[in-house]
C-alpha cells in the first residue's frame, strides 16, 4: 500500500503523481478516473465496488486515517462485550486485491471547473468523476456551552475512536448508584436506534457492575422508533434502571454546563456523573465549505445516480445526503454506494441505466443476548424524484426470547460479512 510523506507527496502532481504512485501508471492514465474522498462505509464500498466494474476504471480513495473504526457495533465496547480493535478496519486489501490507490491524506477543496481534489500536503489529484462520502459533522454551536473542549468532558462518542474510549473510561470510573445522562439530538442524525441502544448496553453493563446506577434519556423528540421495542425491553431488563424523558416534558436541551456536567434545559437542570452530549448534526464540513449541501445541512442527490443536484460530476452517498426515507445508516450508505458505483460505470462506458434497488439492514442490542433486526427495501420514486420505502420488517414486541438470543448471534457474523463486504 502506497503510504506518502508530505514532502514527497508535495512534489507530484497529474500524471508525476500516479506514474509514482503506482507501475502501472501510463495504463492507469488512459483510463476513466473516479477519486472516492471519504474512506467510511460509503465511501470504501464504492471504491471496492468501482474497481471490480468493467470497464476497467482507475480508482482513487482518499482517506487520512489508515484505520476506520465503526461506529456500528460501539455501543458493544462501551458495555465491555467488544474490543475496539475487532471494530477496527483497514485498507490493504482494497489496495492489493482490488486495486484501489489508497491517498492517506486528507481532502481540503474541490475544483469543479478543473475537475481536481486539493490535497492538505498541496498536491492535486484530477478526476472524471468525483465521489464524496463525507460522512456528518457536529453542529456544536447548537448547544450553548458545547464545544470541541467540552467533548472531552462530556463526549459525543457518535465517531467511533478516541471518544469511545473515553466514554468507557467515564463509565469504568463512575461510582456506583450515579446517573448518566444521555442527550439525543433531533432528527435527522446518523444511526436513529443508536442512543437507545446504547442505553440498553450500558445499563447491560450497569446491571453487571453498578447495580444503583441510573440513566436519563433527554429527547430532543417526542416518540422514537420503534419505542414499544426498546421500552418493553427495558421494563424486562433493567426494571426501574432507565427513564426516559422526551421534549413535551422538559424541552429542548438549551445548555450545558461542562464544570458541574449539567445539562440545562427548557424547563429544568440535569446533573449527571457522567453526561453522553451526541449534538444536532449536518453533513461533513467538506460537503458544506463546497457548497454541495441545500440550507437544510444535507446534501441532496438525484436518487437514479447519487449525482449531485447541486454539482455535475460530483456524486454524494451515506449519511451526509438527502436520503428520503432512507434512515442514516452504515447499511444504508454501503448499499447507496453500490447503485453510485454502477451508475457511474455505465455513464463512463455509455450504457442504459436502471432504477436502483436499495436496501437496509440493521441489528440492534438490547442485552449481551437480546437483539432486534429490521429490514428495509426502498426505490426512487419517479414522481417526487424522493426515495421511498417499498417493503418492511421490523422485530415486534413479544418475540421469544430464544428468537431475540438467535439474532444477537446472527448480528455477529452480520458484521463480519458486512465490513467483509466493504473493506475486502
């Protein structure tokens, strides 16, 4: 895998760049060009995806961190049942078995007129097509109080990494009989079921170590999905453990106050031994400095090609679009990168386009041995030019138990044939 220092990487440009980068550069420069920017779910998959697409087609992914770490399946190593390492993904096999031309930097400007991605070091990488994978970013100014310093004290945890160990460390640390205190941002944000299941693991947790231990949901919403499943799992779990209060009771969340870990709100103060602050979001900061996001925060799309309907050339996927129903997930974004990659691959060799058919898949713990699973099919519909869903099914409530413990086990190898799927 090609790793570059920024003084080498400096001094290479167009096609000194890929002669360098790659033996096979004269050929590389004959063919079609994608650069990828994003190296997460979206952004890999449509990487893997495009270079195994005939005709053969140079792909680029650019990527700083050498390691992805998701942020599906965390909320199991906040309770102590995964290590990070086993969420922990890198892209040497998308580089040797794939052929993708990994760029181990990060992407800070796009030309459209030129059709190049500048580069931190400086350096530019020229493209036919171009596809963003940004990802979200964290509307801190949303919460008076929140900033990059408060996360250290009250982590989001919603990036998967540092944050997450950090939030464990508060949790191992934290007396028992404390309360912890969880703020949900409104919609949209990335992974919906993510902060409830992570008040189901955590009290999972709790239940095993810190008997006493309370924790407090704060809503920014009135009703969640599907709330009778994660309530009526509470109520058989962790009898009396969880509350949760939504925004008719208490608000919006207006503050919070780092040095007493409070969270102020409309109607009433909350003070936790450990608060979890996941703050409003939008799409990633790359998307919003180059104008490819609408005054929502989001980015939209045309739901045929994942194209930009702001930009010509520039496609968009995972959880930084305007999705219609499709909620921001990780299954979400791999199978949004799929329908990209084919349809850039037949708009590159001039070939017939097909609607997509795009899914979602998703499991979600509510114990060690209790999990649920939901499963969407969605298609673009021709009228709105929106994404609906077409078909569904979701875990009900009164399941067996011995049904809930068989999907948190078919949740385990979901996972490894998942990031399989993605990463190579």
């Amino acid at each position: 895998m090609t790793r570059w220092t920024r003084r080498k990487f400096v001094g290479l440009t167009g096609a000194r760049l890929l002669a360098a980068a790659d033996p096979k550069a004269a050929l590389a420069q004959a063919l079609p060009r994608v650069v990828v920017v994003g190296g997460g779910i979206g952004g890999a998959t449509v990487a893997r995806y495009l270079a195994a697409l005939a005709p053969p087609i140079h792909v680029t992914l650019v990527e700083p961190k050498e390691r992805y770490v998701t942020c599906f399946f965390s909320n199991l190593f906040l309770a102590g049942l995964r290590t990070l390492d086993s969420l922990s993904h890198g892209y040497r096999s998308l580089a040797e078995k794939s052929g993708v031309m990994i760029v181990h930097e990060a992407a800070t400007g796009i030309d459209p007129v030129a059709r190049t991605v500048e580069l931190k070091s400086g350096s530019r990488l020229p493209y036919d097509r171009l596809v963003l994978a940004p990802g979200v970013s964290f509307r801190l100014d949303a919460i008076e109080g929140y900033d990059e310093a408060a996360t250290e004290v009250m982590p989001h945890a919603w990036n998967a990494g540092p944050q997450s160990v950090l939030l464990r460390r508060q949790l191992e640390s934290m007396e028992d009989g404390g309360v912890f205190l969880i703020v949900v941002p409104p919609d949209p944000f990335r992974c919906p079921p993510g902060p409830y299941e992570r008040a189901s693991l955590v009290a999972d947790y709790f239940k095993r170590h810190k008997p006493r231990s309370k924790i407090l949901i704060l809503d920014a919403k009135d009703a969640f999905k599907p709330q009778d499943v994660f309530q009526e799992a509470w109520s058989r779990h962790y009898p009396g453990m969880i509350e949760w209060l939504p925004a008719q009771f208490t608000g919006a969340t207006k503050a919070v106050d780092v040095g007493t870990r409070s969270v102020i709100t409309e109607g009433e103060t909350f003070k936790a031994a450990v608060a979890n602050v996941i703050p409003p979001q939008r799409a990633g900061a790359l998307a919003i400095e180059t104008g490819l996001a609408d005054k929502s925060g989001w980015c939209p799309v045309d739901p045929m090609t994942f194209e930009s309907t702001l930009q010509r050339n520039i496609h968009l996927v995972g959880d930084a679009i305007i999705g219609g129903d499709m909620p921001k997930s990780a299954f979400s974004a791999n199978s949004q990168a799929k329908a990209c990659a084919f349809a850039i691959a037949a708009e590159l060799a001039g070939s017939r386009q097909f609607a997509p058919h795009l899914f979602n898949s998703c499991y979600t713990f509510l114990a060690r041995d209790d999990a649920f699973t939901n499963a969407l099919n969605f298609r673009p519909d021709p009228v709105t030019g929106k994404i609906k869903v077409v078909d569904s099914f979701v875990s009900k409530v009164g399941e067996s138990a011995e049904l809930r413990r068989k999907t948190a086990r078919h949740a385990i190898g979901w996972y490894a044939a998942f990031t399989r799927d993605t990463f190579g």
